[in-house]
C-alpha cells in the first residue's frame, strides 16, 4: 500500500519543514521496514534537500528531493522569470510518480500557503488536486492565526482539496495564555469545520530525531499517516 500526503502552510516560515521531519523521524523509527520518501516539489532560495538527506535514510539523489530549484527566493514565477527558465512541472511529477511506486509513505512539503503561486495559472491548492493529495495545514500560532486559518480552509474548499486537519505550530516560544488566546482549539474548529490534530511545540534543536518522533506521536498520527 502506498500514501502520500502534503505538508502545506498557511504562509512562508510556519513550520512545514518541522512537520515534515517530525512524521519522518515517527515513520524511520516506528517502521523502519517500510520505505520512506520525501519531495519538496519546487525550492526558491535555500533549501531543505541538505537537511532531509543528512536526518534520514533516504534512497534518494538530491533531484529526486528537490527536482526544481531556483535561486531567487521569491514565488517561482518570478524566480523563474528571474532567470530565464520555465517552471517544468513535469519534472516534479515525474520525481512523485517515481516515489509513489517505490516507497510506501510520500511526504510531500509545500512551498508558502496554499493560496501561493506555483506558476502564473496555478497554486499549491491547484497541484494538491491535480495530484490528488491529501493535505495537512501548518497554522503558526500567533496573532492573526484564526483568520489564516479560516481563509487557507476556505480555499482549500474552493479547490477541491481534501484537507485531513490542521496542525498548530509554535515557531518562537508561546506561552499557554497566547496559545490560547491567538489559536483557540474550539473556536478554529467551529469556523473551519476541519479538525485540529495537535500541536507542535517549540523546538530549540529541530534536528533531534527522538524528540522530532516524539512530538508527532503527541499528534493524532492515526489521522495523519497510512495504517498497515
């Protein structure tokens, strides 16, 4: 059985990577037989490629992580423009379609929010649907984040895209009166009707694989990855 999900945000820099690599570190480490892949579909400026490769055991060459890369970090029609090349999608589904067949979990990390732009037509809800992807959000828990939260979700609705919950996420330290004063558990659920399947600490050493298993163990896993 094969599965994939995207790891999707509500904007730039709300800790898709961390999601990421805390549902990695859970799969190596509680089934560790079971072949792991993992795309970052499109980079613009400095990646995560290095990081993925250097946490994980990834059967993997750094194109098959990464197969488009611009330099520029801006949207990469800009980036693309930028540099007087084409944003190639085939080329990233080539490298999906590769990992779908050769290993049984695909984490798929998104850039931006859903709302931002792949090419000049389409955005990651676009490709969550053309792909046929579920989705889980990265809400950052700071002011603002209810709004971004109940907008992102309405997009994703408008997109077709099948969203299994939302992830809260403590880029900087929050103390438990701003977590629940800027992301309030009932009321985000009572607005967006989408389930919120835990929280992400905030962690001073993201690259520690025991703990990064066990902050995604404290989520609703079952909801998240594939049952065997």
């Amino acid at each position: 059985m094969h599965s994939s999900l995207l790891i999707a945000g509500t904007d730039t820099e709300t800790g898709k990577t961390v999601l990421t690599c805390s549902l990695a570190a859970y799969w190596q480490t509680y089934r560790p037989q079971e072949s792991l892949g993992i795309l970052k579909p499109i980079q613009t400026g400095i990646g995560d490629c290095e990081l993925y490769q250097k946490l994980f055991d990834l059967k993997q060459t750094p194109e098959e992580i990464t197969p488009l890369h611009f330099q520029t970090p801006v949207a990469p029609p800009v980036a693309a423009e930028r540099e007087g090349r084409l944003v190639d999608l085939a080329l990233a589904w080539q490298a999906f379609t590769s990992l779908q067949q050769r290993c049984q979990l695909v984490l798929v990390e998104s850039l931006g929010g859903l709302g931002s732009p792949i090419t000049h037509e389409l955005t990651v809800a676009d490709l969550a649907r053309d792909w046929r992807l579920p989705v889980v959000l990265v809400v950052p828990v700071k002011l603002g984040a209810i709004a971004q939260a109940v907008a992102n979700v309405a997009l994703a609705r408008q997109s077709n895209v099948h969203l299994k919950g939302i992830v809260l996420n403590c880029v900087s330290p929050r103390s438990d009166e701003e977590i629940a004063d800027w992301a309030p558990v009932d009321l985000i659920q009572s607005l967006t009707n989408v389930p919120i399947l835990g929280r992400l600490p905030h962690m001073a050493n993201p690259t520690d694989l025991f703990k990064l298993a066990q902050v995604a163990s404290d989520l609703e896993i079952e909801r998240l990855l594939p049952k065997y």
